[in-house]
C-alpha cells in the first residue's frame, strides 16, 4: 500500500469534553462549593437569557439532543468516545472543555470553560480551572495516545500560580495550555509580567492556545450578529502583541495556536504585518519593529498555527498563504457547528481536489508534530478506522492534482515572491 492509497492518520485539532456541571464537585477544593451551590443555582437563568438573545435556539436544541443523545454521551463517556470517534475516522484528538454547546450543561465550573476572560475572580477562576483540568486529566489518561488534554490557564492570576498550574497540569498528563482571548482589565500579553509563564510553557512543551467563546458579550445588545461577526477576532488578537511585543523572539520553543477561528483572515494579516516589517511606504514613518529580528511570515511558520476547525473550501484555497503545515484540521466534536457525526462525508466534500501530501499534513501529521502524538502506535488505529484518499474523491491521477494547483504554490505568498496577486493580476 502506497502513499496515495493507504488511510489516513487523522487527528482533530479541536473536540472537547467535560462532564455535566454538577460533577465537577470532588474535583473543587472544598473551600469553593458554597460558590459552586450559587453557580449551579443560576444555570437556569443562564440558559433562559441565552434563549431570550437568540444564543439558544429551543427549536433546534430539542432535535439536536433527540437526534444525537448516545452520541453526546461521548463528551463524558470515555467507552462512547471512543467509539464516535472511530465512526468519524479520527485517531487522536485534541480535547477542549464544555462538551455541551447547545444548553452549557457541561459548563466548567464559574464559567470558565471557553469563556475563560481576564475578568473572573481570580480565586474562583483558578478553582474552576484547576476543577476541569483534574477531571480532564482522568479522562485523557483512559487512552492517552488518542487524547492530548488542554489545561484551562487563568494567565492573569498572581504570576507564581499561574506558573505552579503549568507545571502541575504538565505533570497529570495534560499536553497544552488555553489562556483568555480577553483579558479585559488585566495587562495585555505583550507586558513582561507573562513572561515567566511563556518560558513554562515552552520548557514543558506545552502549545498555548486561545479558544473562541469569550467576547464582550454585554456591549453587543439583543444584536446576536454583532457577537457572531466579532468572536472569532478575539481569540486572533492575542497573536499580534505576541509577535510585535517580541515574545516570540523571547522564547523561541513556545508554540502558540488560535483554535476555532477559522484561517480565513489570516493571508490578509500576514500580508500587512510583512509589509510593515519589510519598509511599506506606510510604515516609513514609523518603528514598531523593537526586538524583532525577523519578518513576521518567519515567526509564524516557527511557532504558530491555526486550529480550523470545520475548515472550508475558501480557506484551503489560500493554504499556500497561510502555510500547509500551518494549518489542522479540526472536527469540533460533539458541537453541532462542526462536521460530527457527518465527518467523512465532510472531508469528501472539502477535500477531494487537494493533492493527498498536503491532505495529510492538514488532516493528521501537522498536528502530530505540534502537540506531540506517537504516530507509530497511531498508525495500526488509523489503518483501521481512517478513510482512503479514495474514499475522499481523490483516487485520480495525482500529478494532475498537483499540476492543477501548480501556479497558486509558485504564487504562494505573492508579497515575498515577487508573484501578481492573483485575483488583481498586480502586486500590491
């Protein structure tokens, strides 16, 4: 069985898991449960606002749960998981909190879960975090090659206990790190106060993600599309004072992802910021390049990548932009926005004229590489459980496909090869 014809190993950057609220408890501190009682008690209110704004669908939540309920269970039932998870073809994954995107049954505790902000309580915000990140660590360590769990990391909690949680999540078996996309009132993360947690993150080799979810939700009114067009700008915005602050020349082993955000906008960022760094005429004027010493495309390619989940056509269009190997692929299971339970299909759908090379670094072996799954005990599973390239569409001549997409590789990132862009025929 050749390269072209033997199944692929795929991994899903973005799924998530989590038990229903209420389980959380003998993970707490004992100290907390009085606030856990409070926060259990305004679950209901929670959802009846989330219905009222528009965020809750009641009509679509009822078929959602009636349709898939055994699946579902798969956000708690390491056994169910698993077997969702071959069903979809997946290997591996990695694991992000609340399983229930629908009615938040399965919220980390104090909400703080995906809508882990810079403003929680401190306290309770590190209580709910390190509540999850035990619970997860027991449930990762069922299988641990399929799983790498993402630890909640309330980053601007008192430094030392920020610190102390990466290495204790490090040590129960966790394999990467969620911080707030908002950090609201507390320093942004180009201050040096982050510093010493970026330096345990890459000594522990631990990727730093940020997750879409939090959003200044109370700006935005009963005008659900305000929330819709801004959310996935937010867990983005973390990337660019990391790079123009000089962190990533700090501390060249941290590795840093923006999860469930698609990848869309990033040809067009990358393009701005290398014009910048590389003299534009817009920027003479200006010099925001102090502890830089490379061109922004650089650092990308050494320390970043985009977890696109549900990822679309649009998007692989512009891969040669944003980086193959920058990109992984994501199912979002068991959220209803994602390709569960229809992944096969999906991936057929998506990526049926893509050379099968670049589809496995998107699918599978980028992400191998970033979140460091053993491929060799993968490989037996994935001969098992994944699709071919034939069951993609792609079982035709393959030196066709690369040669249909031959000129947008040479074209590329079009500001650096000196190429026209290609839908203006000029090189702006």
């Amino acid at each position: 069985m050749d390269a072209t014809t033997e199944p692929y190993l795929i991994i899903s950057s973005d799924c998530h898991a989590g038990p229903p609220t209420e389980e959380y408890r003998p993970y707490l501190d004992a100290r907390f449960h009085r606030d856990f009682d409070e926060f259990l008690a305004g679950q209901d209110r929670r959802r009846a606002e989330m219905t009222r704004l528009g965020i809750r669908n009641e009509a679509f939540a009822d078929r959602w749960f009636h349709d898939n309920e055994e699946g579902l269970r798969g956000g708690w039932d390491p056994a169910r998981r698993l077997k969702e998870l071959d069903g979809d073809g997946v290997a591996a994954e990695v694991v992000f909190p609340d399983a229930d995107a629908v009615d938040s049954r399965t919220a980390a505790p104090f909400g703080v879960g995906l809508g882990l902000s810079g403003d929680h309580d401190p306290d309770l915000g590190m209580a709910g975090a390190q509540a999850h990140n035990r619970w997860l660590a027991e449930f990762v360590g069922e299988h641990p090659q399929r799983h790498r769990g993402v630890a909640l990391l309330p980053v601007t909690a008192p430094t030392d206990r920020v610190v102390a949680e990466v290495y204790r999540a490090k040590e129960s078996g966790l394999g990467a790190l969620m911080i707030p996309a908002m950090w609201v009132d507390k320093e942004p993360y180009h201050d040096r106060r982050y510093d010493p947690v970026w330096a345990a993150a890459a000594e522990c080799a631990m990727p730093v993600l940020t997750h879409s979810g939090a959003a200044p939700r109370h700006e935005y009114g009963d005008h659900l599309g305000i929330y819709v067009s801004e959310v996935t700008w937010w867990p983005a915005r973390p990337l660019w004072f990391l790079l123009w602050s000089g962190v990533f020349e700090r501390h060249p082993g941290l590795r840093f992802g923006v999860a469930e955000s698609g990848c869309w906008w990033l040809p067009n960022l990358l393009w701005f910021m290398d014009r910048l760094y590389l003299g534009a005429h817009g920027g003479k004027k200006l010099s925001p390049f102090a502890g830089l010493r490379r061109p922004p495309h650089e650092y990308l390619d050494r320390q970043v990548f985009v977890c696109a989940t549900n990822t679309k056509r649009r998007e692989l269009a512009q891969r040669y932009e944003i980086g193959v190997d920058n990109i992984l692929w994501g199912s979002d299971f068991p959220h209803p926005e994602g390709t569960w339970p229809d992944t096969r299909a999906w991936l057929a759908r998506t990526f049926h004229d893509i050379p099968v090379a670049e589809t496995r670094r998107m699918l599978g072996l980028a992400a191998a590489e970033v979140f460091g799954f053993d491929t060799g005990r993968l490989a037996p599973l994935a001969k098992r459980i994944g699709p071919t390239p034939a069951d993609l569409g792609q079982s035709g001549d393959q030196r066709a496909v690369e040669a249909s997409w031959a000129r947008s590789r040479e074209v590329g990132r079009h500001w650096l090869t000196d190429h026209d862009f290609p839908a203006l025929g000029v090189n702006p």
